[in-house]
C-alpha cells in the first residue's frame, strides 16, 4: 500500500478516476467523505491508497480554489467565453454575465471573438478594452487567435462555454484536429441527452485540460444559475475596482444611479464603458431581491 499524489480526470457512477505517477488508477472514494456531505468531483487534487494494480482508494481532497456544480468540476483556471462576431451575432448581457460569474469564482475569463473572418470585433474590443478582461479575436477558418489560444491552455485546466453554433467545437478541433469534434451539431443535442447522468471528465488538451468536450455537455448558460449576491457584484467587474470605494456614500453606493457615485463619473470621464456598466444594472437588478438568509 502507498500514497500518491493525482488528480481526478473523470468520475463514471461512483468511481474516481485518478491521474497520477503516469497511470490513472480506479478509484472509490473512502467512506468517511459521505458523513462529512464531501463528493471529489472531477479537478479535485487528491491524495490515493493504492492498493493493488491501477486500483485504489482517495483518502484525501486538496482545498478546492474553485468548484462549479453543473458540471461538477474543480479548479478551474480559465473561462473561454466565445462569442461569434456573427452567425450569431454577440450578446454582450451574456458574455459580462459569464464573465461576472467567472471572476466571482476566481476563474479568469478570457473573451473570445470567433469567427473573425466573417466581420470585424473591433467595436467589442473597443469596449472590453477598459474592462481589464482579456480577450481574443478568432477563427477557425483563418486559424486568426488560435496559436494565442493554445498558448493560454498551456499547464492550465480551462473550460468553454457561449451559445450552441458559435464555433466552440471548430475552434477544439482548429487546436487539435485529433478531437474530430462533430460541429454544427445536431449530434451534440443527441449527446447531451445521452450523458444527461452526466460523467465529467477533463481531456488532456496542449498542455493543459479541458473540462468535457462542448459536444455533450458545455456549460452553456447553466452556470448563471448560481448566486451572487448583491454586495459582491461591484467586484464582479474588475474595472470597477478602482473606484468602488471613492463613491460619497461607500457603504451604501449601488453604482447604479446614486448621487456622488465614482463608478458613474468614471463613465463620464471616459475610463468605464457605459456599456459594461449597463450590464451591471441589468444584473444588479435581477439579484437585488436576493438575501444571504433566503
Ligand atoms: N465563417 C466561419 N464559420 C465558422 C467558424 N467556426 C465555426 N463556424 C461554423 O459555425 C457552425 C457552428 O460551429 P460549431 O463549432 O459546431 O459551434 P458550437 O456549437 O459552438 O460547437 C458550423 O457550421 C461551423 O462551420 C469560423 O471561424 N468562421
Ligand atoms: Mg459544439
Ligand atoms: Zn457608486
């Protein structure tokens, strides 16, 4: 019997499969997880019993520095929020609410421009410019951005996620064209309904990892289904740093209409997009009514 060190990269009904010293080891998870309400979920750094081939038992889960809960996948170090610049065209609610939600969980969201052969981003750039948030012009076409995009995977774990038909599987494919991704999928409808238990797994993708493949089961825009609450939305935009404690009224500054607030005379100074800020009201308003103690 020995100790390892690894890192679960799927989890199928009850087994754990580990990636560690080079082989990955079936694992189940030690009981006294349950009693503590402690599922490893796939991202997890664990330490594992192993106790005969290939076969063990994780006894230990590292502090997660993120977890998402659909899918079930921890630490996570990038959000690639792709948009197309057409076909569909961009909505920008979404992409700052997914950012938003990225930058909550402290997952770095990196915006992605894709299909770039098809019109200009340039207007987008323009906006997110000040926002401090990366982002990426693409195509899978051209292969514009996709070299950056492979250099950002690099020892990473990294997810995708933007609407059905924005090109996320041609831009896997574009990266490895060993993924052989189906695009323009209807097979991908058929695949998530398949996998609705929902087996979880990270792939192995230049370098680094991605968590499932956008075929059967992307994050769309599920995720938004988890809270954030009105007091932690400011630092949701990190722009907005800057300024969130210049307001007259600190304590009790929305940053949405009130007098003596810095966020919007920042607007009028020209170092916030009014178009970033008018994302935040939209959100602020839908988690206004939320209390801690619901
Ligand atoms: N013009 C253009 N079309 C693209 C590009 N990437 C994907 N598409 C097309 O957009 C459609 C959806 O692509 P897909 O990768 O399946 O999108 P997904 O649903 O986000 O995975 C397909 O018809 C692709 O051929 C691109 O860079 N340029
Ligand atoms: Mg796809
Ligand atoms: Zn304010």
């Amino acid at each position: 019997m020995s100790l390892i060190n690894g890192r679960i990269i799927q989890s199928i009904s009850g087994f754990f499969y580990v990636e560690a010293a080079d082989a990955v080891f079936e694992c189940k998870a030690k009981g006294a997880f349950r009693k503590k309400g402690l599922t490893p979920v796939v991202g997890d750094f664990v330490t594992i019993e192993v106790s005969d081939d290939l076969k063990g038992t994780v006894t230990d889960i590292s502090e997660r520095r993120n977890s998402l809960q659909r899918p079930p996948v921890a630490n996570i170090d990038i959000l690639f929020i792709i948009a197309s610049i057409d076909d569909p065209k961009p909505n920008q609610y979404v992409i700052d609410k997914l950012s938003a939600f990225a930058v909550f969980h402290n997952i770095e969201p990196v915006i992605v421009f894709s299909k770039s052969d098809l019109g200009s981003c340039a207007d987008y750039l323009e906006i997110y410019k000040k926002s401090t948030l990366k982002t990426i012009s693409c195509s899978a076409k051209s292969n514009e951005g996709i070299d950056e995009i492979k250099s950002l995977l690099a020892g990473k774990t990294c997810a995708f996620t933007g609407n059905s038909g924005v090109g996320k599987s041609s831009i896997l494919n574009a990266i490895d064209p060993s993924l052989a991704l189906p695009t323009n999928s209807i097979s991908s409808k058929l695949g998530r309904g398949k996998h609705t238990t929902r087996s979880v797994s990270l792939y192995k993708l230049c370098d680094g990892y991605v968590a499932d493949t956008p075929g059967f089961s992307s994050f769309d825009l599920e995720i938004i289904s988890e809270r954030i609450y009105k007091d932690e939305l400011p630092a949701c935009f990190p722009e907005f740093s800057d300024f969130s404690d210049s307001c007259k009224f600190t304590s009790s500054c929305s940053h949405t209409a009130d007098k003596g607030c810095a966020i919007l005379k920042a607007i009028d100074d020209g170092l916030i997009a009014k178009e970033r800020h008018e994302s935040y009201v939209k959100m602020y308003n839908e988690v206004k009514n939320f209390n801690k103690w619901d």
